[in-house]
C-alpha cells in the first residue's frame, strides 16, 4: 500500500533529475526563471542568448548555490535568429548529451508601439500612426518569435526524440507564447501581438507532426500574462532580475483578478508541469493571473 501511494509524492510527481534541458533566452526574465526551476531540481539546463554577460551572470549567480547537487546551469551563446547559429548550438549540445528531455524557446522580442488610440480622433490619424511601423521591425520580430522556434525546435528533434527510449517518457518542447497572441486588444504591439498567436498556432502544427511514431516529442505552449521581465520592465538588475512595482490598485488598473503581475513560483510550476506531465499534448497553458477574463 505505501508503495502504491509513493507515486503521489510531489518529489516524484516533478521528478526531473538528471534530466536535460535547453532554455532559449534563458539568462534573464521568464527564461531564468524556467532555467532555476529545472536546475534547482536536479536537471543539467544550458541556458542559451545572444549576449554571453548575461548568460555568465545568470550561471555565477544563480548556478552557484543550486538546491540539487545534481542540478547546473550551463551558458551557451547562440542566435535563434540565425539558421547557421542555431545548428552549431544543437551540435555543441550533442557533444555532451545524448538526449534533451526538455526545450524551451523563450527568447523573444517585442518591436515598436503604437498610439491605436488615434481612432478615436479619425481614420487618416489611425492610417499615419500605423503607416509609420517599419517592415523590417516586423520581420525582426516574427523572425525571432515565430520562425525562430521552429527551427530551435527542428534543430533538436534528435535530442528530444532520443529520450523517448525510456517507458513512459517522451522528450518535450514548451513554446513561450503570450496572452498577447490570445486576446482581441492589440496592447499598442501589432506585431508582437501576431506574432504570439503564430506562435499558438505553430505550438498546434508541431505538436499534430511531432507526435509521430517515429519522432515521439511532445509539444506544448505557455501563454503568460504580465511577469517582470527586460521586455515589461526598465530592465534587469546585476542579479539578472527584474521586479515589477505593485501597490493595492494594482489588480484594478491592469484589470487582473489575482491582483498581482505573475511571480517566478507560477512560471516554475506551469513549466514543470508541462515537462513532467506525459499525457498532456499540443495544448497552450495560460499562466496570466485571469487577466484574459477581463481582456477577452
């Protein structure tokens, strides 16, 4: 009878030990924080961006005094931009590992605002308000969110397929999405905002191909809502860190129920949920504190 209720346990429930991880943008904001949730159990994370100060920060620091003695956080420079890049990542992996149990693309970029608001006053002001978004700015941004991913993720098919040699357990990506790609308000980010739903709709095309018998990976999203990152922030501190002021009017001026912006326990919880839940496939967890209740 103990035997049959040890599988309860949270330690095992969670339990990923040893386990390999690659976090792309992982040296600050969402991605660290998905980063210590893994290594601070006991998995091997390498940590992955484009500017190498801030991977080294994030592993002196925060890899320095890991809960687990198994656990480490490993800074690797790469380009998710970049096809070329991205390969040379996935094969300096592989010389290391024999297996990725989890990836997750993170690293992401949200392009320049506008004042929609200017449909208030007519539709020419509207008209020169978005005329004035760049080409290129759209591009940048749908090349790190969306296309991106899917070559991150192509890259490491192998790795991920390979943990499938274990009963039971099958290798996993966790796309970073937003509620930015799921509510009808544009947020002033035209194009971050589609981006993030291409985003949902890639994290549905991969996981119906990557379920495949010969693959075995599967694919799920996490959709936050406003967690303190560079991206929602002034930026980091010298920890990599980035706090977001809340008093009590908080909730009711960004209309969220839970009163709060996301902390780093929510985001370390939806993502080992993810990772360690076998029988969950192609969905997109929304980690946003209700805020979608009151932004539909």
């Amino acid at each position: 009878m103990v035997e049959g209720n040890s599988k309860y346990a949270v330690k095992n429930l969670f339990n990923v030990e040893g386990w390999v991880a690659v976090v792309t943008g992982g040296g600050t904001g969402i991605g660290l924080m998905i980063a210590q949730a893994f290594a601070n159990n006991g998995a091997r994370v390498y940590i992955t961006g484009r500017r190498a100060d801030a991977l080294q920060t994030a592993a002196k620091t925060w890899g320095a005094n890991l809960l687990h003695p198994q656990g480490k956080i490993i800074p690797v420079t790469a380009d998710i931009t970049d096809k070329a890049s991205i390969q040379n990542l996935a094969v300096e992996i592989s010389k290391h590992e024999k297996q990725v149990d989890v990836l997750v693309n993170n690293a992401g970029i949200d392009g320049d605002n506008s004042t929609v608001e200017k449909g208030d006053e007519s539709v020419s002001a509207l008209q020169r308000e978005l005329w004035k978004e760049d080409v290129s700015m759209w591009e940048d941004v749908y090349r790190t969110n969306v296309i991106g991913y899917f070559f991150t993720t192509v890259a490491f098919l192998p790795l991920l397929s390979a943990t499938s040699f274990r009963t039971g357990h099958s290798g996993s990506v966790i796309n970073i999405s937003s509620i930015s790609g799921i509510t009808r308000t544009s947020q002033h980010h035209m194009a971050y905002n589609s981006s993030k739903a291409a985003v949902i709709q890639l994290n549905r095309l991969l996981a119906q191909e990557l379920r495949r018998p010969g693959v075995k990976v599967r694919v799920n999203s996490i959709a936050p809502g406003i967690f303190p990152s560079e991206m929602t922030t002034e930026g980091s501190n010298e920890q990599n860190k980035s706090t977001i002021p809340v008093d009590e009017e908080y909730g009711k001026k960004k209309g969220i129920p839970a009163g709060r912006s996301g902390g780093e326990e929510d985001m370390a919880q939806a993502a080992l949920l993810l990772a360690c839940n076998q029988y969950i496939y192609g969905e997109t967890l929304t980690v946003d504190g209700g805020y979608l209740l009151e932004h539909p």
